[in-house]
C-alpha cells in the first residue's frame, strides 16, 4: 500500500480509495490484504481512544447478541437439527453486533496486535482494550443468562410452562456440563481446552479482518457469516459465548461449579482464543502482507 494511502488510514480511518473521486475512476468492491491491513490498524487506533465506560458498555451490549444467536441455534438441536446445521444460524448474532458498532474482546485479540506491529497503538493501550472489554462481555453476559433465566422460570419458582423454552435449558446444561469434560482427562484436557479456543478464535477472529475485504454492506455480511458459521458449527470454544452459557446453564441446575467453569474451560480457552487470533491472524497474517521487507 502507498504511504500516502497509509497516512490517509491512519489520520480518518479511511482509505484513500474511499474518499471522493474523479469522474471516470473504477472503483473495486474487493479490497487487497495489504490495504485490509491498515484499516484494521487505524480501526485499532480509533478504539484506543474509547474511554473506559464506553469499553464496558459496548462490552456489555456484545455478549447478548451471542446469546441471541447461539439460544436460536439450541433452540434448532432441541428440535432434531444437527448441530453442524443449525450453527450456520449463529452468525446473525455476530453481524448485528458488529454493524452496532459494539465490542467482543475476541476480535480485539487480532485487531489490537496489528494496530500495535503498524504503530497506531502502544502494549498498554492494547492491554487496557483487552482488560475493559472482557469485563463488559462477562458483566453483558451475566446480565443476558439471568434475564433470560429469571423470565422463563418466573424468578426460579418454577419449570419453564413453555416446553420449548424448557428443553432449551436442558440443552444449555448439558452443553456447560460437556464443556468441563476436559477434566476427565487432567492436563492433557486443560491443554486440549486450549487448542479448541486456538482452533475457534482463529476463524471467530477473521470476522473483524474478512469484514475490511469489501467495501459494500452485503460482501461484508457474507465475509463475516463464513468463518463465523463455521466456528460454531465444528463446536470450538469461544470465551465470549461461555461467558452467557455458563451463568445459563448454572443457573438452569446444571452440575458444573464456578470453579468448574473458570478452571476447566473459561481460562484456559481464553488462552487459546487469544493465541489463535494474536499468533496466527494478528501477526502472520498481518506479517506477511504488510510487515515483509
């Protein structure tokens, strides 16, 4: 990319491409990786200047979104869907919190890095970015999981009356109960809780990246469904999601304690989630397109 395009990026967050043109100038809906590269870094830029409040609040209005999304598609497995089916519905709670503009801390884990390799942003700003989104995932998902348990159970007085809205807190239990099953298997489990958090924020991750390949509103949906549909389909880990399914399903009677949950799935996932998008999308992939001499 020019270094007039890059100065463009880094002063208005836009390309160059898009600002006024000439009469007569082709302009191509697809954009190339490297000019993909420094609209995510002037974007990492831009969200270094979010104050605190707005981190946690655009946190916060995320993981509901998720939870939308990821109850729909419970929904559909309680009803004989398979899995790998219904996860392709997932990512219309992805797309709408992305076009509002809201926080998941997953997409940081890549976005923030290359601000930090192109220079947009320093190590602390990306650590504050990580810390205050996290705190508002987890507060939005908290929040979600009790709303909707306290409204389906009238306050836990009783089992949901609506039988699909029961089965589905059946399925959210034994999702969470599935989820510390890595315990069986000691530290090769806690490891191998990693590797599923790697193997899902290396898609979830390229839905922030893949959304910068194309400049109209549609290209975009489509960029970001893919990976996203497929993260969820294959079953991986994604701390945001658990961060709503848990508080569920603990709250639904499922046997799994917090320390379950925080020692056998959300840390190590987290790990994982934040190796697969920093190591692999953030800094190879950034690397190779734009950091090469």
């Amino acid at each position: 990319m020019a270094p007039t395009q890059m100065t463009e990026y880094a002063k208005t967050g836009r390309a160059a491409e898009s600002l006024p043109r000439a009469a007569g100038t082709i302009v191509l809906e697809t954009v190339p990786p490297a000019e993909m590269g420094a609209a995510l870094a002037a974007d990492a830029a831009q969200k270094a200047k979010f104050g605190t409040i707005h981190l946690i609040i655009r946190g916060f209005l995320c993981t509901p979104f998720l939870g939308y999304g990821a109850a729909t598609v419970f929904v559909m497995v309680a009803s004989g869907v398979p899995l790998a089916v219904a996860g392709l519905v997932f990512p219309a709670g992805y797309v709408t919190l992305s076009f509002l503009g809201l926080e998941m801390a997953t997409g940081s884990f890549a976005l923030m890095p290359i601000g930090m390799y192109a220079g947009t942003i320093t190590p602390s700003q990306l650590v504050r970015n990580w810390t205050w989104t996290l705190t508002g995932n987890l507060l939005g998902g908290i929040f979600f999981a009790w709303l909707l348990w306290f409204s389906w159970t009238y306050g836990g007085s009783v089992d949901p009356p609506v039988p699909g809205q029961r089965q589905l807190l059946i399925v959210i239990a034994q999702a969470a109960e599935h989820k510390i099953e890595y315990i069986k298997y000691g530290v090769l489990g806690w490891f191998a809780a990693i590797g599923m958090g790697v193997l899902c924020n290396w898609l979830v991750s390229l839905g922030s990246i893949m959304s910068k390949a194309s400049r109209s509103t549609v290209g975009r949906v489509v960029l970001m469904w893919l990976p996203i549909g497929m993260f969820f389909a294959l079953g991986f880990e994604h701390t945001v999601v658990n961060m709503w399914l848990f508080p569920t399903a603990i709250l639904s009677g499922a046997h799994v304690s917090l320390y379950d949950w925080w020692v056998w799935n959300q840390i190590p996932v987290t790990i994982g989630n934040i190796l697969g998008a920093m190591v692999l999308n953030g800094t190879l992939w950034y690397y190779t397109h734009t950091l090469q001499k």
